[in-house]
C-alpha cells in the first residue's frame, strides 16, 4: 500500500511515464501504426493480448520441445500454419 506522500508521487509519476510510453509507442515502432488513432485502452488490450499469445506459442514450444515427439509435432505445427497463411 502507499502510505506517504513521496510513495504517492512515484506511483502517479510510474503512471504518466507508462500513459506516455503507450502513447508514444504507435509513433516509435511501425508495428503499432495501426494503433496511432485509438486510446490507450484499446492499444493496452491489444498489446497485453499479444503479450499473452506469444507468452502460450512459447510455453507451448518448450513443452513441445520436451515431448517424445516433438520433430513430429513441430513439422505437423509447421505444416498447418503455413497452410493457413498462404
């Protein structure tokens, strides 16, 4: 919890510097252009949903990796995305 007023001020400064970077973030990285019109709402949602898929591709390739497998499964994994994106 924060108690004092200096805890209080670095959580309000943690807040305007995170508002700014997601502000700023769309005009810095390409990636994000399509973003450069929405609230920062929206472009949060959308970056911690990327965040989160690419937090199961990961977690999924490890334990694919460990798996008896896991050639067999990468080359089916493989197959299937780039079936899907041509």
């Amino acid at each position: 919890m924060v108690r004092s007023k200096r805890a209080i001020e670095l959580v309000v400064n943690l807040i305007n510097i995170a508002y700014c970077g997601m502000k700023i973030l769309p005009y810095k990285d390409s990636f994000f252009n399509d973003h450069k019109n929405k609230s920062v709402q929206e472009f949060r949602f959308c970056f911690s949903k990327s965040i989160k898929e690419q937090i199961f591709i990961i977690g999924f390739v490890n334990f694919v990796e460990t798996a008896n497998k896991s050639k067999d499964v990468l080359e089916l994994l493989k197959e299937r995305i780039f079936s899907k994106s041509a």
